[in-house]
C-alpha cells in the first residue's frame, strides 16, 4: 500500500511540473510575441532587468523604476496562520 501512495505522489508531482512548464512556455511565447508587435508598430515596451524596469524605444533603454525585495518578518508565522498583504 505504501509504494501505491508513493507512485500517486510522484504521478501528482510530474503532472504539476508539467502544468507548469506549459504555462511558461505560453508566457515566452505570448512576450516574444508582443515584443515582436510593438516593435512593427514602433511603440514602446517595457522589460525587467537587473531588478529595475526599463521602457525600450528602437533599441534605447531608459530606465523608469528600480524594484525592491519585500523582505518579509515570517518567525510567528505556523501552520495554517493567515497570510495577509497590504
């Protein structure tokens, strides 16, 4: 009975793993796909790099914003506490 629960549990976590990678692959596509539009319709679009966010017009990078971390205080934090961001 143990290794049939096993088995289930690994099926369950390859089929997660798969969802997942098919989810990825539909974002490559859709942002290169966008990228591609905005540069035939000459309009500007917007990139993360590096932690900061740049807007691209014909191949000139400005830099608009810097991304910060959220560093989060999680010592009371146990099972089943709700989590709550504001």
């Amino acid at each position: 009975m143990q290794r049939r629960s096993n088995i289930t549990k690994r099926r369950k976590i390859i089929e997660r793993t798969k969802d997942r990678r098919i989810v990825v692959e539909f974002a490559k596509n859709a942002s290169s796909s966008a990228k591609r539009s905005s540069k035939a319709l000459d309009i500007s679009y917007d990139i993360i790099k590096n932690g900061a966010i740049f807007k691209v017009y014909d191949n000139n990078m400005i830099k608009t914003a810097n991304l910060k971390r959220i560093d989060s205080n999680r010592s009371n934090l146990k099972k089943g506490s709700i989590i709550c961001l504001k």
